[in-house]
C-alpha cells in the first residue's frame, strides 16, 4: 500500500466482497495511505475509485462473455498500463481521459466491457480477496491516455436501460431527456413546414431550447455538446424568430443554459464531497448534520431553520457591521425551504425548532400587512410592559415575531387577496424599516420605528410552486431569501437502528446565544477586515456595470450574505464573524443560489409545458371551429359542386375508392350529399364504377 498511483481514492469493502463497508463511501474516500492501512489492519478489503480524469476498463469473465476473448479477437491491442487480475479471471486496466472527454459508467458497452469511472465507479482493489485474491500485474511508468476506440465503443454504444420487474423500461435521466429532445424537434418541424404562425413557433423554440439544454449539460463529450448546440441554432424555426425578432431564438437557448448549467458545474461526487466539508468544518454544523440524518432529512434545511430561529432569539438592537452601508442593518431573516411533497420540509423545520429548544418563541402565521405589524406592534408592547415590571432584573419576554407558513400557496393566497400589503411590508421588514399605517387592530395611526423590532419568515416551499415568491423577482423579494434544499438523498436513508443510534449521540444542539435576551442599546456583529475589502470590491464593480434604471440585486445578494455570515457567529457562540464564518457563509451562499436555480428551472418547464399546452389546446380549437364552418359552408353547395369540389378529390386521391367508405369520410350531416354526388360523377363520367365480390368502388377517370 506504500506506493499507491495518484489516481484513485481508497475506501474500505467488506472483506470478501465487493460492497462497500460504509454508506456514505464516496465522502470518506481518500489517498491517506496511513488510514488505508489501518482500514486493512481492521480486516477489512480495499475498494477504488478513479479520480477526476481517469477510469478503469473493467474485462469481464464470464460464461456468457468474456470481454478478453473479445478485444483480442476485434480490437487492437491494450497498451501497457497499471492493471490487475480479478478474483475471477477479469482484468482492470487503468487510463487517462483525453483532456475534452468525459466518461460515465457503462455495463456491457461491448460484450465483457465496464466501464467505471470517477464519481460513482470503484473496482475492488489488488490485494484484496474474493474467495481469490485480486493480484497486480508489472507496470512502471505513467498511465497512459486510454486508446481512441474505447471511447468511440463507449460513446456509439452506450449502457441500455434496465427493466423493471413488470417488464417496462425504467430509462436513464438522459434517456428520458433525449426522448423529449425528439418529440420537441418533431413538433417545431412540423410547426415550421405548416407554417403555423410565429406565437406557437415561439413555444415550439422554447420546449426545444429547454431539451436541448438539458442534453447539453449531460454531453459526454464536447463535440457531442456542440452538434445538440449547432443543431438547434440551424432549425430554421429558430433561424426565422432570431432574423424577426432579434436573435429571440438563439437568446432561447443562452436563458436555459444560464438556469441549467450552474446545476451541473460540479459533479454529483464533488457536490457531496463539499457537503461533508461544510458539515465537518465545525462542531455546530457536525452537530446539525447528524440531527438532519437521525431524522432522514436534509442537513441545509435543519441548518437554514436553525439560522432563522437564530436571529428570532437574537434582540433587535443586534445589527450588522456598520462600516460598510454607514449604519448596520437589521438581522430580519427570511427563509425559503424548498422541497416536493413528501420530501421532508416538514420534519426539518421540527428537527430545527428542537436542536434550538427554543419553544418560547412567538410563531405566528399571517396573510396580510395590517395583522403582520399588529403582531410586531403587540410584541413591542410585550417587550415595554415587561422591561418596566423587570427593571434590574433578568428580562424574559419574546419581543420577536417569527412567521412560519408551511406552504407558500397557502401564504400567497392569503396575501394576494384584494387590499393586502404583505408582499410589500416584507420589504421593508428585510431592512428593518419603519412600519406604519392608519389603523392596526383597531388602533389608529400606528407607527413602528425602524429598527424596533425583530421579524423573520419561514416558509416551504414546493419547487413548482415557487412562483408564488418569484413573481416578485421584479422587486428583488426572492433575492432576500436565503434558499435551502430540504431534499435529502433518499438512497442514503438510514435506518431505524442507525437513526436511534445517531439520536443517542447528540439529540439537540446545546446553543446559547451571545447575546443576552435584552441589548440595552446598539451593538454590531462586526466581520473581519478581509470580509470588508472582499464586500468593497464587489460593490465597486457593480457601480460599473449598473445605471440609474437598472434594480441592483446584487446588493441585496451582498447583504443576505453579511446576515447569514452574522448568524452563523451567533449559532456557533460568537459576538463577531470571525474569518473562517466567513467563508462558511459563502458555501451557504452558493446552497442558496444553487436552490434558487432548482426552483427557477421547475418553473420554466412547468410554464413552458404549459404554454405549449395552451397553444396547442388553441390550436385544436381553431382547427374543429375551422371544420365545423368548412362542413357548414359544403352542406349548403348545390350536389354538383359538392361533387366537384369536396368528393372528386377524394376519390383522384384514393385511384379506388370503397363505396362503404362515405360513411368513414364523412359525417353524418354530409353522407347523403356524398352518395348523391358519387352518382351524379358516375352519370357525368367523371369517375367509373366496378365491383369486387360484394363491395363498389368509384375509379378515377
């Protein structure tokens, strides 16, 4: 093990076989030769995963194939390379990818040859034993670049999709994704040869843009990448809207791209190797991450509402570093957990609320302004009566107000109803602004200072759904959220000993804030100098790029990223954001904005499926209403007219046309007409008449 190649990650397998001894293999996975040996000294085998870069072209041995038999009997020759013998006579060969290829599992691309590659690929290593050993075989020197043929195999034939038990295919993502690539590029075709007019090719660009996209992303190669590009800017569809419209068809495709892409800029392996990082970085996120898993939920979602509670405890004279925006902000937090139904936002949130134990806190849940700033104007009172009846001593009240709505349709509906201000005072409580209005429960002229007061939102959030918060992109609303993913890997549930075990570990958080329940007056959550010039640089380059007309997002961005860094502070006991929060924030950042696009990339799907729906629905009504006039107007035609126009050209068409057939061609309010225009040809002689056993046909002239 002393002289393990720099191309794979090492993990332990039960000894004797080939599954791995851990769930979560991928994120322990490592090249520390010190802990592979103690994985060995623990009995147990050694697994493999091909770095970044690098795959192994597994040769299988089998009764029904041999994958040696059949590269020496159709290929040339394997170049030398780092290879092993398996247990059962198989081989591993080891190879560099070409640097503009990408390369996934495959099973049986060519009879007896796998292919395991980085992420989610591993072969048992050499030394190893499966009731034989897995044996090195001599090499020395680099791994070579793998041969041009085995990526042409791999990508001409790729791995078909498996069946399941009733016999129905069960396909592939991409499999799914090229299925409807094919319909969508049969319905512009189709679209564009009718002529059918620009606001359907509009949808039919749109539905094309969103497949081709997502193929895009999933291209094994970059020549496979660009021809899926090529094809879709050369449709003539899109070729004709970017000539009318300004490039509109082309725009199409850079807008999917821009949703899609920041998805999958990391690899699924990487993603969740920055998770367990993020996770493991600190004892307070180690913490959450094992009340999350003790509950099978996901461990952003048990961090986000942690964060929320977070600055409910935290009293409103608690505000942000000043020295950036000359007076600190409001700690006012606004959550979103996003989710399907079923996925588990529900139990984050009570995983959340229990790690805090903070079951004094004012939970509310509201649908319009005015009952929003009579909870806020009922806490201050709360907090004044108090402070009055407790001077010198400890201050117990909960002055904050803490909305939680456990759907954001429910929430929207209720806010949009006719005179409600809540989409509008969210706002402003972002900011800690004044609030005011001219009556609030029954008071009149109520005015809320700014600043006064502490409020957060939590809501959940179904990712088709999410267009009840990004209708107001316009005014910036989302970007105040702070957006988690409360779905959770499914296939790396634990089960219930493993869960009882966890929970026995660590079943709340044991978080204290800071800060005590009453600040008296101002105090800031003050960043590190680094995190300032960071902050300064950015603001410097959006004054660039930004007009007098133009909504600064960004900034917004900026200061959601100055809250959750604070927060974080104080959820880890701190009164000042130290470097290493810093940068912590910025991977909740990211979360956030990953979440975002997840939510954003629902959306435009349902709402161009949608959209094409319609159109086609309009179509299909434009079509029968067509029709329906065509066979009005051919009802009231003289017989020989009908006969010339409507029933020849049927009868040319078909060269022999069954006389039973009137009934098929024609409906019940036109098939007298039509017997009485097919004898009228036949005395004109227009078309003859012969029969064939029992059945008459009419003949073209």
């Amino acid at each position: 093990m002393k002289n393990l190649p720099n191309i794979a990650l090492y993990f332990p397998i039960s000894a004797g076989t080939k599954r791995p001894a851990v769930k979560n293999w991928q994120a322990i996975a490592t090249d520390d030769v010190k802990t592979i040996q103690e994985w060995v000294a623990k009995g147990m085998d050694i697994g493999a995963m091909p770095k970044a870069g690098y795959f192994v072209l597994d040769l299988d041995v089998k009764e029904d194939k041999n994958g040696i038999d059949w590269i020496a009997n159709n290929r040339p020759t394997l170049p030398a390379t780092w290879t092993a013998k398996t247990a059962r006579g198989g081989q591993h060969h080891w190879f560099k990818l070409p640097a503009d290829v990408a390369m996934s599992n495959k099973t049986d691309f060519q009879p007896g040859l796998d292919i395991r590659a980085a992420g989610r690929g591993y072969i048992v290593f050499e030394g190893s034993y499966e009731g034989k050993p897995y044996t090195q075989m001599p090499f020395e020197g680099e791994i070579p670049e793998a041969p041009q043929w085995i990526i042409e195999d791999a990508k001409a034939k790729p791995a078909k999709d498996k069946f399941a038990d009733d016999g129905s295919a069960v396909l592939t993502y991409k499999g799914a994704a090229v299925l409807a690539y094919n319909e969508a590029m049969k319905h512009a075709n189709a679209l564009y040869e009718a002529q059918n007019g620009a606001h359907s090719w509009d949808d039919a660009a749109s539905e094309l843009a969103w497949y081709t996209a997502h193929l895009m992303c999933h291209a094994d190669t970059e020549t496979e990448r660009e021809e899926l590009q090529a094809n879709y800017l050369t449709h003539p569809l899109v070729e004709d809207l970017d000539a009318n419209e300004s490039g509109r068809g082309s725009n199409k495709l850079d807008q999917k791209l821009n949703v899609l892409e920041p998805q999958y800029a990391y690899a699924d392996e990487l993603e969740e190797e920055r998770e367990s990082a993020f996770f493991a970085s600190t004892e307070m996120l180690s913490k959450i991450e094992k009340l999350a898993k003790g509950s099978n939920t996901s461990p952003w979602a048990v961090l986000g509402h942690s964060l929320a509670m977070t600055s409910a405890d935290t009293h409103h004279n608690v505000l942000t570093d000043p020295d950036l925006r000359g007076s600190g902000a409001s700690l006012n937090f606004f959550l979103a957990s996003v989710g399907n139904s079923g996925d588990g936002k529900g139990e984050a949130y009570r995983v959340g609320r229990k790690a805090m134990n903070l079951d004094s806190l004012n939970i509310q849940d509201v649908g319009s302004g005015e009952a929003l700033l009579k909870l806020i104007s009922d806490a201050q009172a709360l907090e004044e009566d108090t402070e009055n009846e407790q001077e010198g001593k400890t201050f117990t009240a909960k002055s904050s107000v803490f909305v939680r709505s456990d759907e954001i349709t429910d929430f929207a509906t209720k806010a949009n109803r006719s005179g409600s201000t809540i989409f509008p005072r969210l706002l402003s409580i972002f900011m800690g602004a004044e609030l005011s209005n001219n009556t609030v429960g029954g008071k009149a002229n109520v005015s809320i200072a700014d600043g006064s007061y502490r409020c957060v939102f939590d809501v959940d959030v179904q990712p088709r759904n999410a267009g009840a918060l990004l209708e107001h992109q316009q005014s910036g609303l989302p970007q105040r959220f702070v957006w988690v993913s409360a779905s959770s890997d499914k296939s790396k549930r634990l089960s219930w000993r493993e869960r009882r075990e966890l929970n026995n570990v660590v079943s709340e958080l044991g978080w204290t804030n800071p800060f005590p329940e009453f600040v008296p007056t101002t105090t800031y959550v003050m960043l590190p100098d680094s995190a300032k010039d960071e902050l300064d640089q950015l603001e410097a380059e959006r004054a660039k790029r930004i007009d007098d007309y133009t909504e600064d997002h960004d900034g917004h961005l900026s200061l959601v990223r100055i809250k959750v860094a604070s927060l974080l502070a104080i959820l880890h006991g701190q009164k000042f954001v130290s470097e290493d929060i810093w940068k912590l924030s910025a991977e909740v950042m990211r979360h956030s904005a990953k979440t975002l696009d997840r939510c954003m990339t629902v959306m435009d799907h349902f709402v161009t499926k949608e959209a094409i729906g319609r159109a086609k629905l309009n179509a299909t009504i434009a079509h029968h209403a067509h029709k329906q006039e065509e066979e009005l107007s051919q009802a009231d035609m003289p017989v020989a007219q009908f006969a010339e126009t409507v029933v020849l050209p049927k009868i040319q068409e078909a060269g022999k046309f069954p006389k039973a057939d009137v009934n098929k061609q024609f409906r019940s309010n036109l098939r007298t007409k039509a017997r009485e225009a097919m004898t009228w040809l036949v005395t004109q002689g227009l078309v003859g008449e012969e029969k064939e056993g029992r059945t008459t046909y009419y003949l073209a002239a």
